[in-house]
C-alpha cells in the first residue's frame, strides 16, 4: 500500500506518507511550498503523493517489491480522479500535443 495525506494548519500545508504491507517499511512526511492562496487540500494531497512516489521509484532499484501490485490510497477525490486519468491516457510524444510552429 502507498498512502499520503495532507492538510493546512493555518497558512502551512504539509503531508504524510507512508508505504507498507502488513507493517509500515518506510515512512516520511514534509511541507508544502507555495503562497497562502494557493496552498488547499489538493495541493497538499498532491505533494505527498509526489513525494512518495518519488521516493519509491528511487528505492525500487536497489530494494525490489515482493509483490506484482502496488494499491494507492488518497482521501482527496479529484487526487484520485485525476490519477486515474493520467493512468488512462494514452501517451503521446511531444509533436502529437503540440501544434506546428508558423
């Protein structure tokens, strides 16, 4: 399982994270950067799920899952939405999302 959360306490955001199985194997945790304005749920959401997931593709190499699946898990709806959609698309390169210079 992957699993982060976040939220604001005042004008700071932060998050946590953890990864485990039936035990906790690593765990982390951080602040959210951006102005006070810009920082809500989803961005604080969204930091932690980006942490996470960066720590385990660094991790990956040198420590291989024992399993075939990894679950993630978020409370933020449009988080997972928006996971989901990008889990989805189809990948394109570059010349086929843009449009000819004049």
């Amino acid at each position: 399982w992957i699993v982060s959360d976040g939220g604001l306490f005042g004008d700071l955001g932060y998050y946590g994270w953890v990864i485990a199985n039936f035990k906790i194997i690593w765990e982390g945790r951080g602040r959210t950067p951006g102005h006070q304005h810009q920082l809500d749920s989803l961005r604080t959401e969204s930091s932690g799920m980006l942490h996470v997931l960066t720590v385990l593709e660094r991790l990956l190499p040198t420590k291989p899952l024992t399993c075939g699946r990894i679950l993630v898990s978020s409370d933020n709806k449009t988080l997972v939405n928006r996971s989901r959609a990008c889990k989805n698309a189809v990948r394109r390169s570059p010349r086929e999302m843009t449009k000819p210079h004049m």
